[in-house]
C-alpha cells in the first residue's frame, strides 16, 4: 500500500511538472480527478509546513511578549496588595480617630512588621521608635482594646509585650451586668492564648461577660478592653477559678496599632 501511494506521489509531482513544461491540455482534465486527493495531499501537508515555519519563527517574539505580559501582571498584583494594605490602614485610622475623641492625649499609629520569640516569650515588632516620641510602658491599643505595652524602644522600631504573651499580667474586672465588681487578673498562656485567672470562687461571672482593664497598679488604664468570658473552670476545693478568655484581635491578623502618647 505504502509503495503504491510513494509511485502515485512520483507520478503526480512528474505530471505536475510536466504540465508546466509542455502543458497537458486534456489529459490533465482525465488526470486530474484520480491524483485529485494526492493534490490536495500535496497541499494540505504544504500549508502546515508553511504555518509550522511561521509559528517557530514568531516563537521569540511571543516569548518577550509573555514575559512582557508576565511583568505587567506581577505589577498590578503589587499595586493591588500596597493599594489593600493602605485601604485597611486607612480603615483602622478612621476607626481610632473616631475613639480617640473620648480619650484624651495624642495616638502614633504603628505597622506591625515582625514577631520575636525570646525566651519563652513573644514579642510584637512595630515600626516606629523614640524619634515619634514612644517610650517604655507606653501603651498600645487598637480600637477600644489593649493589645499591650511597650517593653524597649529603639530609635525607629519598639518591642510590645502583647496580652497573649506569657510574661504578660494585666489586673481586670468582669462586667456581669450587676451592681459587683468581680476582679480578676489576665495572663498570657502558650504565647497564643488568654486566661482570666484569680477569680474568688463565690465570685459570679457568666460565659460572654465583658472583660476590662480594671486599672489596679497604674501600669494599664482602666476601662480598655481585653475580651469575654469563654469557658469556665471551678473546683470546690480550690480557693480561686479561673475561665479562658475569647479575644478582641486575632495575632495573625494584627497589621496597625495605636500608641498612646502622653
């Protein structure tokens, strides 16, 4: 079969060119409908080599044109996070500046830009320092709640002991709704939790109950808040009991704060 398609091919390219030679007149029409198929054959596999040699021949061109492309691409992919990161930066200043009017003093606001982990404990990195005026035990918040406070200040970054951090010890009270002042105190737990500990057993609270700064030695102002009462632990023989706490701001998703400055 092979042989007999490779002696047609012969016999059409030879009458094809023979027919440019001396011309065939009406043999060619008699011919023309039996090597109709090897014609169009001839043809078809011509074309595909023509466009084939045209596609590598535009290979280099297309390829700067999608590296182009590409490049285009990871600019607007950049340009869209600097223009989310400045939308939720806005958003949190907007939110503080409306809070600030019922506190007195002026607020630096702050990016969070890393996470130290020294010594068993953690340490929130912000970008600014002692040349926009922050100190030690400054205090930092976001919105109405206490993230934490100012540990060491270098000249354009500090270190902010959070709440979660298991150094952190922050004096609270929970309010029940009653006319009773329940005091408690908040500490760190595993560097990613909070725990209201140190509540007197005959001392009421209530899951989803507010947890504040109660302000008892002088370090936190009162009245910021820390989160609710979660899941409650009491023992008849122990002398305190003690609750988690849900918090107000989530670590993995803290980006700006707010320094109070006085």
């Amino acid at each position: 079969m092979l042989r007999r398609y490779i002696i047609l091919l012969f016999i059409s390219l030879v009458l094809i060119t023979s027919d440019r030679v001396i011309g065939f007149g009406s043999v060619k029409t008699v011919l023309q409908v039996p090597l109709m198929p090897i014609s169009y054959g001839l043809y078809s596999v011509g074309y595909t080599v023509d466009g084939l040699v045209k596609f590598i021949v535009s290979l280099p061109s297309v390829y700067q044109e999608n590296l182009k492309m590409q490049d285009k691409i990871k600019s607007l992919e950049e340009s869209l996070v600097r223009y989310d990161d400045l939308v939720e930066e806005n958003k949190a200043l907007r939110q503080q500046l409306n809070i600030a009017g019922e506190r007195s003093g002026q607020k630096v606001m702050a990016s969070v830009v890393g996470i130290d982990d020294s010594n068993g404990a953690i340490f929130i990195l912000i970008n600014k320092g002692a040349r926009d005026g922050l100190k030690e035990d400054m205090i930092v918040v976001l919105g109405k709640s206490l993230v934490g406070r100012i540990t060491k200040v270098n000249r354009v970054s500090s270190y902010v002991l959070p709440i979660i951090s298991t150094q952190s010890k922050v004096p609270v009270k929970v309010l029940t709704g009653g006319d009773d002042v329940v005091k408690g105190l908040l500490v760190g737990e595993l560097n990613k939790n909070i725990v209201l500990t140190e509540v007197l057993q005959k001392d009421e609270i209530h899951t989803g109950d507010l947890i504040v700064v109660s302000g008892e030695g002088g370090i936190y102002p009162t009245g910021l808040l820390v989160g609710r009462v979660g899941e409650i632990t009491s023992k008849d023989n122990e002398l305190f009991k003690k609750a988690t706490v849900e918090p107000v701001w989530v670590l993995e998703d803290l980006r700006t704060v707010f320094i109070d400055i006085k």
